[in-house]
C-alpha cells in the first residue's frame, strides 16, 4: 500500500509540474506568437510599401520599368485619370483593384483590404503611394498577403515539438526526483514492516542531506526506543509478576503437599492459617495489579473538594505499630478524589511503617501548591535508587525489599494516583530515613 501511495504521489505531482510546463510553454508560445506575428506584419508591411515607394522613384524619373522584379501579390500603377498604366504580369489587363487613396496630406497609406478581386486570399496588405507628377498625382498600389497568426507553419512545428519535448522532460525529470527522494521513505517503511517483536535492532536508518525525512526517520527512532522501553518493561513486569504470583501459590502448594504426607498429624489450624496468609498475599497482589490497571487506562474519578488535613488525620488515628507525629496545616483544600487520595496517603504510611525505627512524622504546607510530607526514621533510600522504588516489583536491600510484608506495587500506585491528580511524588533529600514529598494544585475557589 505505501507503495502504491508513493506511485500516486509521484504521478500526481509529475502530472501537476507537467500540465505547470505546458501551460507555461502555452504562454510563452502565445506571447512569443503575438510577438513575432506583430514583427512580422511590420516587416511585409514596410515591403509592400517600399516596393510601392520603388515604383513611384521611377515614375518621378520617367524611368518607369515593367514591374515585374517585385516578390508580391502584385503592383498597380494608376494614372490622373484612373487607368491602370502598368502591373505585375498576374494583374496585366486588369482594372484597378481598389479606389483607396493617401489622405490629401499624407503621400501614402496602408490599409487591410479583404476580398479584393483578381487575388487569391481573403485579405492583403495593400500600400497605395501618390506620385507627383507632371500630369497629375498618379498612385502606386502594392499588395501582398497578410502574415497567419502562426507566421509560418516550420514556427508552429518547431514551437509545438519544443512544447512535448519539455513536458516529456519535465515528467521523466519530477517523476525521478520523486522517486529518488521517496526512497528513504520506503526504506524507512520495509524497515518498519520487517520490526518483529523482540526485535533488538528496533531503528530505522536515517537519510543525510533530506532534512524533512531525517527529522521523520528520527521521530520514528524516538518512538521506537519508547516503545523497546515500554516492551523491556513489560517483560520485567511479566517475570517480576509471575514470580510473585508464583510465591504464595508455590508456599500454599508446598503446605497442602506437607499434610497430606501425614494427615493424621498434620495441624489442620495451623495450616489453614498459612494457606489463608499465602491467600492474602496472593489477593493484595492481584487487587494492587487492577488498581494499577485501572489508573493507568485512566478510569474516570469521582472529583470533589478535598481537605487534606482532615484526610490525613482521619488516616493517621488508625492504630499503628509505629508511632506517628503529625503537624497539619489547615484550610490545604484540593480537588480530587477521596477514596484514590487516601489510597495514595495509606500507601505511603505503610511503606513508612514497613521501614520506620519507631517514628513516622507526617507534615502538610500550603505554598503555591499543596506539599504533604511523610518521614520515617528508619535506614533511607540511597539518592541513585529513588526512582527505582517506584518501579513494579523493586527489590532493593533486604531492609527494604517488599518480601518485608509489601506487595512492592504500593509506591507504583501511589505515584500513578500523584500523577492522576497533576501532580508529583518524589523521595527528597532528608536527615535520616526516607521522605515522600507530595506536590498537588491548589483548589481554586
């Protein structure tokens, strides 16, 4: 099909720069006609008159000769009287072909005479010149045929065949430009079309000195180092997944197995507790993989003004194994929605909890934004592994690794439900243990 696309293209626009030229070529063969018809009329014209002037030298002389050297329709010598005197052979013994005379203060005249009899052609030139002479004003008329708008049919020829030469031209010439210069295009498109996936050479090559293409093909590059990024992540994400799917259906199995090895004395309680505990964990994780599914097709949220020093006081009276500290701002008002910020804030707490010593201080500021911070006092992020935490399924140390009680999609969450509120979560620089900043707009009133 692109192919195919590229074919119409460089037709259409040979067609278009070819119907250009000959319209081009219409023009200038046109101007260059009227033109050349206009030199070429004045040019007979000043013949027919000076065959005509010759003529009346002559008379003036009395030197009168046959007119018979003159490359004319024909010559009339006219006396006072208006008998024809002398002729061309072809007009011998003819009458006068015309009564137009030179105006009484002009010594010649030349007119466009149609239908003169004796003459072949519609219409000629016709130069009539008044001779003084002794016995009266005798008149020379000249005629000749009057120039076709072609000139002359080799002008029309040579014009008409340098016409289809330069529309000829100008295909072949646009039709290989356009080819040459959709050619990276189409190598871009096999390149595109041979891209499997997993394919480790996801680039297409980049053309030099096209710079419209080269700014395409490196778009395309961008697009596909995404999209590699997006498809290694995927990857990480199924193995990191189906590891922590597997553990708890791994330790159910392994205590189901264990049991029915000897039923009889098997604690059937204590069992059903560990199976219930894998089963926990098995839930936590799948209910944390929807919620992430769920914010990353951005499901539609239940927006409303939300206080978050209510919110987070709510959060923080639940009874915890570490002791937690709060200095709340009041009045912090933002717009979003309640249940997916309580989500966001219970997460964090958890982690802080996970990690924490002993304390856990959670401040609230007002500034431009809305600014919650959640501290803990426990072993810290190293600055080179705060983005990572983010990440589905991190491991790090031991100290903080999610096999400490979290599904590790906690902080995901947290920052996907950040980011659906336009806003921003981040670890930043602290004393001791980790801090989560969280930025969010302001409600306007």
């Amino acid at each position: 099909m692109i192919e195919r696309l590229g074919r119409s293209i460089r037709a259409r626009l040979a067609l278009f720069a070819s119907v250009a030229m000959a319209l081009l070529c219409l023009a200038a063969g046109s101007l260059f006609l009227w033109v050349g018809h206009s030199t070429a009329v004045n040019i007979r014209t000043k013949e027919v008159t000076g065959a005509a002037l010759h003529v009346g030298h002559d008379i003036q002389r009395n030197h009168l000769h046959p007119v018979t050297n003159f490359d004319l329709k024909g010559v009339q010598v006219v006396d006072s009287t208006g008998r024809v005197v002398a002729s061309t052979p072809n007009l011998d013994g003819k009458p006068r072909l015309t009564t137009v005379v030179p105006d009484p203060n002009s010594p010649s005249r030349t007119d466009v005479l149609c239908k003169l009899p004796q003459l072949d052609g519609d219409c000629h030139i016709t130069a009539a010149v008044r001779v003084y002479y002794e016995a009266g004003d005798w008149v020379v008329y000249a005629y000749d045929s009057t120039v076709p708008w072609y000139i002359h049919p080799s002008v029309i020829t040579v014009l008409a065949v340098l016409t289809v030469s330069l529309v000829a031209i100008t295909w072949f010439g646009v039709s290989k430009v356009v080819a040459r210069t959709l050619a990276p295009v189409n190598e871009i498109t096999q390149h595109l079309t041979d891209i499997g996936y997993g394919d480790e050479t996801m680039r297409v090559p980049v053309p030099e000195k096209a710079e419209e293409i080269e700014a395409l093909a490196e778009a395309a590059n961008r697009m596909l180092a995404r999209l590699e990024a997006a498809m290694d992540q995927q990857r990480r994400f199924a193995s990191d997944a189906s590891h922590d799917l597997r553990s708890p259906i791994t330790a159910m199995r392994a205590e189901l197995e264990s049991a029915m090895l000897a039923p009889e004395e098997t604690d059937w309680r204590e069992t059903g507790d560990k199976l219930m505990a894998s089963l926990n964990r098995l839930q936590n994780i799948v209910a944390d993989l929807l919620t992430l599914a769920k914010l990353e097709a951005g499901a539609p949220s239940r927006l409303e003004s939300v206080d978050l020093a209510e919110l987070v006081a709510a959060e923080t009276t639940r009874p915890r194994s570490k002791k937690i500290v709060t200095a709340l701002q009041p009045g912090v008002v933002v717009t979003g929605d309640r249940l997916k910020l309580a989500r966001l804030l219970t997460n964090l707490l958890d982690n802080a909890e996970r990690h924490a010593e002993s304390t856990i201080i959670v401040t609230l500021r007002r500034n431009e934004q809305a600014v919650l911070e959640v501290l803990d006092d426990g072993a810290g992020i190293a600055p080179d592994q705060r983005e990572v935490v983010f990440r589905r399924f991190t491991r790090l140390d031991a100290s903080r690794s999610r096999d400490a009680g979290g599904t590790g999609l906690g902080l995901p969450i947290a920052r996907e439900i950040a980011q659906a509120h336009r806003g921003t979560l981040r670890i930043e620089d602290s004393d001791t243990g980790a801090r989560f900043v969280l930025r969010l707009p302001i409600r306007k009133e």
